[in-house]
C-alpha cells in the first residue's frame, strides 16, 4: 500500500524529491491503517458494553446482515437491563446458525435463529429475580415487550414484539 501511495504521488508530483515525500506517506498510511483498525472495532460494536462477538453463534457461523439489525436492537435492551442493574451480563446464547439451533434442539422458530434472543446470566442474581427486574422494566416500557423465560441457570429474553411467558 505504501509503495502505491509513493508511485502515486511521484506521477502527480514528478519534481518533489521521493525522500521528502516518503515521511508524509508513511503517517498518511499510519493513519489510513488506524482508522480502518478503528472502523472494524466499531462495526463490531452493538451497544456501550456489547459486542458482536457476545452474540455469534457457537458453531462458527457467520452472522448474516439481515440479523444485524436485529441483534443490535436486542443489545439496545439488553445495555438498558445492564444499566439498570450496574453490572455486566453474560450472554450464554444468542445468535444461533439454524444448524446449531438444530444441533442443541432449539425451537422450530426460535428467536435465536434471527437475531432476536439471548440467554443471559448476572452474577449476584437467581434466574428468578432477574426475570422480575425484566418484567419491570418491559412495564415501564424501558425494555422492548417480548419472551421471557426462566430456566434453573439462566433467563432467555427476546425482543418478538409480543408477551410470551414460560
């Protein structure tokens, strides 16, 4: 890249001297480097505390657009449910593949599988009593209305838009 950039403005520039040029060149590809290093690190950003990786699926699978948005409004919730609580969640699950959804036999039509739901844990909280501190904040309407379920280890939320309770 460097070496286009120099070739590139010896033909725009043929009476400066390469020598005085390359140190310009060298901070102007410094910078480009960082500003792509900083935009990869932001696409992977969902929320203030949340990022994309939190979310992947376990299998490996890449994440497809269409459930970009999807998961970025989840983590929207999520960081208002985290702010709430002043303190990180672990995100057990969330995007599954439908191939991993298979393979640990998730629902025909989870919300996993589009981006919409994630099993979570807080430390110093029962599945139990982080549930209650969601169902609040779904009342207040803080929180996008959606399934909740509590299970022995964790608590599934999804942002489907309706009321589902098990």
């Amino acid at each position: 890249m460097l070496a286009a950039l120099l070739l590139w403005a010896l033909l725009l520039q043929p009476d400066v001297d390469a020598n005085k040029l390359l140190p310009g060149l060298l901070i102007t590809a410094v910078g480009v480097f960082a500003w792509l290093k900083f935009r990869a690190r932001m696409d992977q950003k969902l929320s203030k505390n949340f990022t994309l990786d939190e979310f992947k699926s376990k299998d490996g699978a890449p994440t497809p657009p269409e459930v970009l948005e999807n998961l970025r409004e989840l983590a929207k919730n999520l960081q208002v449910l985290r702010d709430y609580l002043g303190k990180p969640i672990k995100i057990n699950s969330g995007y599954r593949s439908p191939a991993h959804n298979a393979k640990v036999k998730g629902a025909k039509n989870s919300m996993h599988v589009k981006g919409k739901a994630a099993d979570i844990v807080v430390q110093g909280y029962t599945p139990t009593q982080l549930a209650a501190v969601i169902f609040k904040l779904i009342e207040e309407k803080k929180i996008r209305q959606g399934g909740v379920g509590i299970y022995p280890t964790f608590v599934h939320y999804d942002t489907r838009g309706t009321k589902a309770r098990w």
